[in-house]
C-alpha cells in the first residue's frame, strides 16, 4: 500500500545530473521579513521530518523538458489592464472572502455526503456547496505569493494551509465529508475534485515556498485517495473525474523523483461524471466530441437537457472544463514522459477550436455551451469560467508542443475578452458563464469550481507574459512589465515593457544582459496585425526571431498597427458581424443607449463605415475605449437616414448584451484571422 511508504521513509529520487540541478530557493519568492514566518515553520518542518525532505528540497523539481520554461513568478512584476486585474483580483476577491465561514468551517466540520438528488440539492442551499473549492483556493493564493510578495497574502497562504493541515487524519485524508469505511466518500459529490486541487495547491506550495509540511500532506493525502480507489470497482469508471489529480501527482513528481507517483499521473482512471469515457490519460483519446457533443435529447427526463438558440432539446456529454485538463496534463507528462499517445486528443481539439465551420470556440475566446462542447456558436450559458482559465493553459501548453508562439494569439483572444469579462469591474463578483448575446449574470457563491478556477487562472498570468523559449527570452503577452530572466552561460537578462496595450500597438521593449550575450529574442506577432514594423536601437530588422549579441540598454520597438475590423459570424451567427479592435471585441450595452427593453440588438444594422476613432471610456477600466457607429432599428428601410447612434463598449463592460449585427453594407466584412484555413503543422512559426 501507498500508506506504508509514507511518514520518514527515505526519499528515492531519482539522479540528477549536472544540467538539471538547481535548488528550490531559486524559485522562490523573495520576502525580505514578510516571508520570515513560513521560514521559520519551514525550517522547524524540515528538522522534524527529516534528512529525506533535505534531499527533495535542496535538489528541487525536475525541469519539464521543452522549448518553453516558466520564468518565476516572483521574477516579474505586471502592469497594464493585466497587472490591474491581477492587483484588483488580489485585493477585492482573494482577501475579501470569509474563509473561516465558508471555506475552513466545512472542513473542521465534516457532515456525511449526501447520496440522492435531493439530500444533494438541500445540502447545495444550505450554505455549502458539494464541490467547496478550498483547493483551488489555496492554489491560488500560493502563486499570488510568490508574484506579489504581499504580507497579507503570505499570511493568507500560510493560515489556509495550517488550517487544512491540522484537519488531515491519520490515513491522509482531508475533507468535507465525515470518513466511510475505506474512505468511500471520495467517490460521491465532488469530493474527489476537492482532494485533487488540495493535492495540487500544496504540492505547488512545496514547489514555490519550500514546505516540506505541505508536500508531506499533499504525498499523504494522494496516496489516501489512491488506496481508497483499489478498494472500489465502481471508482474506476463511474461518479467523478478528479480533476487535477493527475497534474498534482505530477508535480509530485517532478519534487520527489519517485516513480511511483509518474505512475499515478499515467495510469489513475478518470470516471466520465457528465463527460466522456472512462480512461487513464495513457489511454485516453479516442472520443472526440464532434459527432455526439451535442444531440438531440431522447429522453424528457435527460438531467443535462437545455434548450438551444433554435428551441430544439439538447444534452450535453463532453464537458469542456474537464477536458481541458485532462489534455493540459497529458501535454505536461507527454514532456516528462513523451508517449504519441499522449497528444491524440490535444491534436484532434487544437483543429476543432479553430476549424472555419463548426468551430468549438467563438470569437470572444469562450467555449462551449452549458459546460459542454458545442460547434454551432451557440451564445447561451457559454464560456464557463473554469474552461476559460483553462484555455489559456492550453493555448500555453501547445507554444511548447507546436513551437509556435502564435498560440499566444489565442491566449490574449481569450483574456481580454471572456475571462476579464468574467469579473465586474470593481473585482468582487464573478461569473459563471459569459455570454456574448444575452444579458450577463453574476454567480451567487463563492464557493464551486468557476470562482476558485478564476482566481487560479488570473494567479498564472505573470507567468504567461514571457518565457524562456529556445535558448533566448520570448515575449508572449504585450503589457508593462520587468522581469528577469536566467539563460545558459549565467546570463541574467533584465527585461522591460513600456506600451498602453491594448489601446495602441506601440510597445518598447528593454534587452539589458548581465553581461554582453548573443541568444534570440522572440516576438509574438498577431495574426490581427497586417502590418507590423519592428526595429533594434533605431534600426529596422525582419521577422520575429530577432538572433544578435545584446548589450545593456539594448532597445526594440515594435510597431502594431491598430484598425477597427468586422469580423463575419459563423454558423448560428453567420449573417451577422462583431466588431474588433486589436484582441478587444466590442459589444452594446442597452442601458448605456437606452434601447428598449423589447427591441432585439442583434437585429439592428449597422452602418460599417460610421465608426469613429476610440474614445476614452473610464467606466470598466481607468484606461478603457469605446467608439460610437449609426445604425437602423430592427425593421427599419436602410434607404433612409440612422435613426440611432450607438456606443459600443469593450466586451468585459458587465452591461454587454449583443456583439454581433447585420451590416449596411458587408463589404468590410472579413473572416476571423485566428480560424484555420488549412490544417496546423508543427513547426517554429512567430
């Protein structure tokens, strides 16, 4: 059994050699005294656990393998809208919430899982939730850490984790749910979920902040669940899916160098639970969505029916969210432990998202409708929040696989648009989904997955801004930034951003080596773009992979053009345009023009040559835009003159009700520049 190898048994890691040595303090975050205490625990941890955790420690994570490595999180500070929503996420959501009532009571406080649908829908409204969310949570909180080095978001960590810690039983387990006979509970509610991402939030506690207390409980409490599960046929295909598990076993890992915990992140089976077939990530990538994603319901009684925009009954089966991470995973062992396997389904999904018809992601990023995949463009219930945050590791995941950072073009796609909009502009409330034709609602909890995968998915974009990328510095995501970045030869390299983006398209970037170096620098140029202009100190140079000797205060400017474009709908919005503005897509709030409340928006006309040049629009962000267009109200001759004037708004203004219109003339009309028109080929490409 897994228990019998836990406590102070010796360590077995695996032999680093000299290339893939460094220590975990590297890492780490920086305090200067803020970070005293969580020494000081660490410390006293370490001498009460043993030489063993010594060895994991000092040697630290085994490197993921790849073209494209993180930078820490505590190596870069963000600003632009990025780094305001970072700040404000932190601010008026992470320290804003009541964690002893809702998140750590629960906890303390164990009932017993309720079974039926109705004991599960009382338990629902009376305050918890089945899924709680404290794991996602606190991993959370460990990357917003490391990032901003705040005080209070250091103790925050730290209360959380010795909180949780001093609930964790002797077996491993930690819970909500009062303990069953052979820990049956992890396999009713989402109990499993809740295990997984407390797995993965103290591993990467362990990983970040060097815990040894915390990567003890994270090996327990696994192995807690990985025992439980032999003990139970029906856990091995039925009931949950345990999201993140694998990941977090992973990362376990890659800390310990013990195989046995590869083996659990390539062979745990993974139950449907609303998704698809039951399968280890070794196995799993023979049921892509397309030919049952959606069908059309037979039975009345199907739990998952809705109704789509044409009023037909449909179910959903291939749940995006859970989907996403298992791919994300299986990219992540595919660098630990390349198997073709492995890749099947993350090749077959990266084609469907972009594919000219029946595409799985709409303009605005989102995917899916009522958590399932849909190909139709189908607005209502879309962009569940979690599938949101993890689109934009999956975007992330395929730069490395693809060498291609035009993926990156996906990824800012996805955070100006649906996941900023999944957020009220003074940072507190958050989404569900975020639909792009019909009002927008805020989700009533804090508790569940989508609150918890939005905080975790703003925590990781600091390290979404640059990279380390074959051999030299990559710049991913155009905002204000300075970070710094370790590369062969100990060379460290001062980076720098200066540029309003997404407002305009000039950013200045500053190269300062520790010392003079000669590597590339890598630059992502949009697809939206059609023509950009780069230079080096003054001096004009071609392409986006920019090979010299660089000195201290070397200077690049790039230069890309902004223009307001019409983009043409696709499917179920084919007919009609949105309109776009770098990675912004715009939308029409009917309070702000005083629609009303009858008329249909996405029946008006718009007048395409009447937009205006961008004004300054201080109501969803200090710095935000808008512009004005004409247009005919629904039913109107275009033969006479507008009768409205419209403001369109960037998509994340919570008012947003309609992006897309018919058109005066459709002339300007284009494809979306992110749609493939031919096949994905591997290969660098900028």
């Amino acid at each position: 059994m897994c228990l019998a190898r836990m406590g102070n048994e010796k360590d077995h890691r695996m032999t680093h050699n000299n290339t893939t040595k460094h220590a975990i303090a590297s890492q780490r975050p920086k305090t200067q005294g803020a970070g005293l205490p969580c020494f000081i625990h660490g410390m006293i941890s370490l001498l009460v656990s043993g030489a063993a955790y010594a060895d994991a420690l000092v040697q630290g994570p085994l490197p993921l393998p790849g073209p494209l490595q993180h930078i820490s999180p505590g190596d870069i500070r963000v600003g632009g809208e990025i780094g305001r929503r970072i700040d404000l996420t932190i601010e008026k959501n992470l320290l804003a919430l009541d964690y002893e009532k809702d998140f750590l009571r629960p906890f303390r406080e164990p009932v017993a899982c309720p079974r039926s649908a109705s004991d599960r829908e009382a338990f629902n409204k009376s305050g918890r939730k089945l899924f709680n969310g404290l794991g996602e949570t606190i991993d959370a909180a460990v990357y917003f850490a490391a990032y901003s080095k705040d005080p209070r978001v250091l103790q925050l960590k730290d209360r959380l984790i010795n909180a949780v810690l001093k609930t964790q039983r002797d077996d491993g387990y930690i819970g909500q749910f009062t303990p069953t006979e052979g820990n049956r509970q992890f396999f009713d509610g989402f109990a499993a979920e809740d295990v997984a991402f407390l797995c993965l939030g103290l591993a990467n506690d362990a990983v970040l902040f060097g815990r040894p207390d915390s990567l003890d409980a994270a090996k327990k409490l696994l192995c807690c669940f990985t025992d439980a599960q032999k003990h139970y046929e029906h856990a091995k295909g039925y009931n949950y899916s345990a999201i993140s598990l694998c990941e977090a076993a992973l990362v376990l890992y890659r800390l310990t160098g013990e195989r046995e915990y590869l083996d659990i992140a390539r062979h745990t089976v993974l139950g449907p639970e609303r998704t698809s077939q039951a399968a280890s990530l070794l196995e799993w990538g023979d049921d892509p969505p397309f030919d049952r994603g959606w069908d059309d319901a037979r039975k009345k009684d199907e739990p998952d029916a809705v109704t789509d925009a044409t009023g037909r009954e449909k179910r959903r089966i291939w749940h995006v969210y859970r989907h996403l991470d298992r791919m994300v995973t299986q990219m992540l062992l595919d660098r630990v432990a390349p198997d073709p396997r492995y890749l099947r389904m993350t090749r077959t999904i990266r084609e469907a998202l972009t594919r000219p018809r029946r595409a799985g992601m709409s303009i605005t990023g989102g995917m899916g409708s009522h958590e399932g995949w849909s190909e139709d463009q189908d607005p209502h219930g879309h962009a569940e929040s979690c599938a949101s945050a993890y689109s934009v590791r999956f975007f992330e995941e395929l730069i490395n696989l693809d060498e291609d950072l035009r993926q990156g073009d996906l990824m800012e796609r996805v955070i100006y648009n649906t996941l900023f909009a999944a957020q009220d502009p003074a940072g507190r409330q958050l989404r569900y989904f975020t639909p792009f034709s019909d009002k927008r609602i805020y989700y009533t909890s804090d508790l569940y997955c989508c609150p918890g995968n939005f905080r975790r998915g703003i925590s990781r974009l600091p390290l979404s801004v640059l990279y380390r990328f074959r051999n030299g510095v990559a710049i991913n995501l155009y905002t204000p930034c300075n970070a710094s970045v370790a590369l062969a030869g100990n060379v460290t390299v001062k980076v720098s951003q200066e540029t309003r983006y997404p407002n305009d398209g000039t950013i200045r970037i500053a190269i300062s080596p520790s010392k003079p170096a000669t590597f590339p620098v890598h630059l992502r140029l949009p697809r939206w773009c059609a023509g950009p202009q780069v230079s080096v100190n003054g001096k004009p140079v071609r392409g986006a992979a920019i090979q010299r000797e660089w000195r201290e205060g070397d200077r690049i400017e790039l230069s890309l053009p902004m223009r307001w474009r019409w983009v043409a709908g696709r499917d179920l919005q084919a007919g009609r345009c949105a309109l776009m503005r770098g990675p912004v897509v715009y939308c029409l709030s009917r309070s702000k023009n005083s629609l009303p409340e009858k008329m249909r928006l996405r029946d008006i006309t718009l007048d395409p040559a009447s937009v205006t040049a961008p004004q300054p629009d201080t109501t969803i962000r200090p710095d935000g835009l808008r512009c004005r267009v004409k247009g005919w109200s629904p039913g109107k001759p275009l033969a006479g003159e507008p009768d409205l004037e419209l403001a369109l708004t960037e998509f994340p203004d919570p008012t947003g009700e309609e992006i897309y219109f018919r058109l005066s003339d459709p002339e300007p009309a284009a494809g979306d520049e992110l749609v493939e028109r031919e096949p994905a080929r591997r290969g660098p490409h900028h």
